[in-house]
C-alpha cells in the first residue's frame, strides 16, 4: 500500500513539473500572455482596475497618462454613442526595454489591443490621447462586429486602420478643420491592403502613408469628407449594421 502512494504521489510530482514546464515555455514564448496572467512577474504593479504600470513609474507620468486615457475614452464614446466593449486590462510601460519584455516592437509600434480586445498594451510612444484613442476604436469596432466576423476577415484591415485613423483625428493621416471636419492627406489611390497580416508588413516596411490613404477612402466611402465628427458615428453605425446583418462591407 505504501509503494502505492510513493509511486502515485510520484507521477504527480512529475505531471505537476511537466503542466509547470509547459507554461513557462508557453508564456516565454507569448510573453504578452504571460503578463496578462501574471503582471508582477514582468515588472508591474496594478494601480486601478485593469490598469497596470511598470514599476518605478513616476506618479506624474501615471497622472498624465490617466487623463489622457480619459480623454481618448470620452472622443471614443462620442463617436459610437457610447462604449460597449469590455474594458481591457491596459499595461502600460515607461521604458523600451518593458515594452520588448511584453512582446512588442518599442522601435515602431506605440500600443495595440490584442487577444480579441481584452489586454491594451502601451510603449513609451503611445502615452497619447491620439494613440490611445486609435487602439480604443479598433477595440470598440471589433467589439460591434464581434469575434466570428473578425475571424473570418470581414473587416477589410484598411477600413479599420482608416476608421481608427478617422475616429482619433489624427492630424498626422487627415487633415482637421476648426470645427472638427475630417478632410483627406492623400488621395486612396489602388492597392490598399484588406489582409492583416500585409498590411502589419507593408507598415512595418515603413508604408506609413497607407494610414493617410485608408483613412480618406474611409472618409469618402462613408460620405463624412468635409462633415462635423457626429457626422462619422451616425454613418459609421449604419455600416456596422450592415456587417453584422451578414451584408459584405456595404458603406451608407
Ligand atoms: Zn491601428
């Protein structure tokens, strides 16, 4: 009886050293999950609600950032009537080297929402209310559509770098009149990408104009060129509607 318990508290010492060994691999490699799982195992410590900040963060930084989330929040919600999608847990690091440490390029990407809108993860580049305000409209926008549409790449990935674009009017892609009329940078022009992964290429190339370019097809498609930013969400909706009733991107 004895050898019986020896032997079995061996296979699950073993299982239990093996079920460990998986998950260090595992998150050694998706790092970006590893910290969703565990946030003080890469350096962060939770200040509020699902937000998190590299440790040593000076309190003003974390007050600047806060103010600019809120603000980037409001600009989201005017544009959509409102937030509807789950607030991800945001990380947020002050240095380059935290960034590379939760899987992201600190030499070009300043923030992205991942695992289906759930984590924001933001470099030291994306402390701003325009970068914040991009990655929370690509959140809320795959929210409206949902998981299965954005699955099955309905979403053509200009349309939703343009709409993002067009949302956090974002003066370095669109050209913004006093009252707040979007007005396009550069002409469309052909050859805009719909596949996610060559457009994460072409931009990561240094295509930075395809930003200018979506965001005026956007624009025109949508028939906002030249109208007030109320006049996006309402036109913005009617083509989520559309999507989501099993209709291919139609615009209004
Ligand atoms: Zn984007």
């Amino acid at each position: 009886m004895r050898k019986c318990v020896k032997i079995g508290t061996g296979v699950i010492a073993a299982a239990i050293v093996i079920a460990v060994g998986s998950i260090v691999a595992f998150t050694t490699k998706n790092p970006s999950i590893g910290v969703f799982l565990c946030s003080p195992c890469y350096g962060f410590k939770q200040t509020a609600s699902n937000f998190y900040v590299e440790r040593e963060t000076p309190e003003e930084k974390i007050i600047s950032f806060k103010e600019a989330l809120d603000n980037a929040t409001v600009q989201v919600k005017d544009v959509f009537g409102g937030i509807k999608a789950p607030t991800p847990k945001i990380f947020v690091c002050a240095t380059k080297y935290c960034a590379k440490r939760i899987g992201m390029n600190p030499n070009g990407e300043k923030a992205s929402v991942i695992l289906a809108g759930r984590m924001m993860r933001v470099a030291p580049g994306g402390q701003s209310n325009t970068i914040l305000s991009h990655e929370l409209t690509h959140a809320e926008l795959h929210h409206r559509v949902g998981i299965s549409i954005m699955a099955q790449g309905l979403i053509p990935a200009w349309f939703d770098e343009g709409v993002a674009v067009a949302v956090s009017q974002d003066s370095r892609y669109l050209t913004l009149s006093k009252n707040g009329a979007l007005h396009c940078l550069l002409e469309p022009g052909q050859n805009l990408p719909s596949d996610r992964d060559e457009w994460n290429k072409r931009a990561a190339d240094g295509e930075h104009d395809l930003y200018a370019r979506a965001a005026c097809r956007v624009i025109r498609d949508l028939g906002v060129e030249d109208q007030p930013p109320r006049v996006l969400g309402d036109k913005l909706l009617r083509s989520l509607v559309n999507i989501t009733s099993g209709q291919s991107l139609q615009m209004p």
